[in-house]
C-alpha cells in the first residue's frame, strides 16, 4: 500500500478504524503527507474510537501539506451527529486505480517484520478495473456520514483483461443499506458443496446458525475457523456458547491458536469468494460502516480456501465430546459472555 501511495499522480483516500501512530502508522503518515506536497487529492478518514493515540500533532504535517484530515464521529457530545456505538470499521485504500480493502488495519500488530510484529493472521486484498470506483463510492459515503468534504466521483478505470465478475458491497445500517448481510444470507442458503468462514469473532445472527446449520444438514462441507488466542476473549467465550448446535448439525469448528486470527473471508462452491472489514457479530450486523470486496470465479475463492488450509496447519479442530464435557464455570462464562455480545 505505501508503494501505491508513492506512485498515486491524482488522489489517495484512505478511510481506516485503526491509525496508529507506531512503526507502521509512521511511514503512512510520511508518505501521505508527501503525496499531498506533490499536489495528489489526499483524504484521511479515521475513526476517533479505533484511533485514541492519533493526535494533532501526529496530524498537523499531513494538514500542512494539504491534506484533508476527517475523524469519524467524535466522542464529544457536541461535535457528534451519531450515536456513539455507530463506529467505522471500514478498511480502504484508493490510490489513483487501485483499490485496497479487507481487515487489515495500519499498526504494527498488522504488519510483517519491516514495519511491525505480525501479531494479527490477517487478509487484504487488492483490486483493478471498473471495481475501484464502487470501492471510491463507498469510501465517499462514509466521508458524507462524517459531515467530511465533497469528494468528487471517481471515473471507472477500464476492466482488466481475464478480470472476474466483482462486487463492491457495504453496510450501513442507518442509512438501510445491508449489501453484506444479504449476500452471506444468500449464498450461505444456496452453498452445495462447500462453506468455508473465516472470522475473528464468530457471535452471528440466529438467521445465520440457521443458514449454517441448514446448509450442513444438505450435506455442505461446512466449516468455520475463528480465534483460539483472541484480542477480545470476551468474543472468544461467546462464540463457545454457541458452538453445540453447530457441531451436532456436522459443522466443523477450528480455533486458531498460532496466531490472533483477524481475518474476515469467506470461500463457497469453490465459485464465491468474500474479503473485508465485516465481522460474525452484532457490530458489523448492527452497527459499524463496513465494506466487502465480493468476486464470482475460481481464483479468489480457491486461493481463500488454499489459505484455510495453511491456517488450520496452526489451529486445533473443537470436538463435540470436549465441547460437551466443559465444566459449569466454563458453561457460564459463555452464557454470559454470549449476552454481552448481543447488547
């Protein structure tokens, strides 16, 4: 991304949850900053409760130099349109024609050995073509939600020769638009061969254990790889409560423990393929500005599902036996966790 940075002529919008100001914050910040000195259109949106050590003066060079600095609903009641739990979570990197979005955000837990710690399993994709305008538009919208500047739309670039059918597809609850949520619904309910989930926090809707529960029932390979060693064990204890139904339907269960998983992917029929900011929880479903990048083709969903494969090398499957064996304290913990997570 920092290389795509330095090469943009035109514009760099980059709309992130979490910027911090660390060994891998840095760099972004310079390289913003020298775009806007070069004359590109330089747009940062972040959001104040992902971002609590990026200050003014982190920021005042990137302003200097010409750039356009937005927060994403402020916690002071007086600066605030939003209520307070409607959150950006969205992951977006528009430099020139290229396009850059899934769960990736910018600090060092994310970044590999030059820039960061590696903490995070994560995934982000990058896209070409007529696809990085939609992926402009939404950045727009949520620019609009934060009362930031207009920004002008984006010409599509031309489509790529041996591209894939692709779709840009966001959430906003307020606004009614649930892209994400219906896509998932869809294709979870219509899969025939194979479901593979990838996500941090697996706490989703009842509609869609039903969907998952079904789609085994058909006799789907259906299976869900979430964090082991979380960054929020709250989460983790959460999604253990729900894993009983799940596992009698055949749905096979993996919990990560190499690493603190964070990537939100999913890979059906070998055919879809989904990569994003958007979580299995009430968060995404109900509240947060999210953004996925959806492609129709055997490249993506196959690489996705290539990838759980070296993943699961780090994981440890959960067995209905040891799930059903757990202790009262255990029981409890997740029933109650489970219930905080739905609030």
């Amino acid at each position: 991304m920092l290389g795509a940075i330095a090469r943009a002529r035109q514009r760099v919008w980059l709309e992130t949850y979490i910027f911090e100001p660390d060994r891998a914050g840095r760099p972004f910040l310079e390289a913003l900053a020298a775009a806007a000195r070069r004359g590109v259109d330089v747009v940062l949106l972040y959001d104040v409760v992902g971002s609590p050590h990026l200050s003014a003066e982190h920021l005042a060079p990137l302003v200097d130099a010409g750039a356009q600095v937005v927060a994403f609903n402020p916690l002071w009641r007086w600066r605030r349109r939003l209520p307070m739990l409607h959150r950006d979570h969205r992951k977006i990197l528009i430099a020139d024609d290229t396009g850059f979005c899934g769960g990736m955000n910018i600090a060092e837990d994310y970044a590999g050995a030059k820039y960061g710690n590696g903490r995070f399993r994560d995934t982000h994709a990058a896209l070409a073509g007529p696809g990085v305008a939609d992926l402009a538009d939404v950045l727009r919208g949520s620019v609009r939600t934060a009362s930031g500047p207009h920004l002008p739309a984006m010409a599509a670039p031309p489509p790529r020769e041996g591209g894939v059918f692709l779709q840009v597809l966001g959430s906003n609850v307020r606004r009614r638009k649930r892209h994400i949520q219906r896509a998932l619904y869809h294709t979870v309910g219509r899969a025939m061969s194979t479901c593979f989930l990838t996500t941090p926090y697996f706490v989703p809707p009842p509609r869609l254990l039903r969907a998952l529960i079904h789609a085994a029932g058909r006799g789907v390979d259906v299976r869900v790889l979430t964090a082991g060693l979380s960054d929020v064990p709250v989460a983790a204890a959460a999604a253990r409560h729900l894993y009983g139904s799940l596992l009698r339907a055949g749905v096979r269960i993996f919990e990560m423990t190499g690493k603190t998983l964070h990537a939100k992917t999913a890979a059906i029929d070998g055919l879809y393929a989904t990569v994003g900011s958007f979580n299995l929880d009430r968060w995404s479903f109900l509240r947060n500005l999210e953004v996925n990048m959806s492609a129709v083709g055997p490249g993506l969903a196959q690489g996705l599902e290539r990838r759980m494969a070296d993943d699961l090398a780090m994981s440890r499957e959960v067995a209905l036996a040891e799930h059903e064996a757990r202790g009262f304290w255990d029981r409890l913990v997740g029933f109650v966790a489970y219930q905080l997570m739905r609030l």
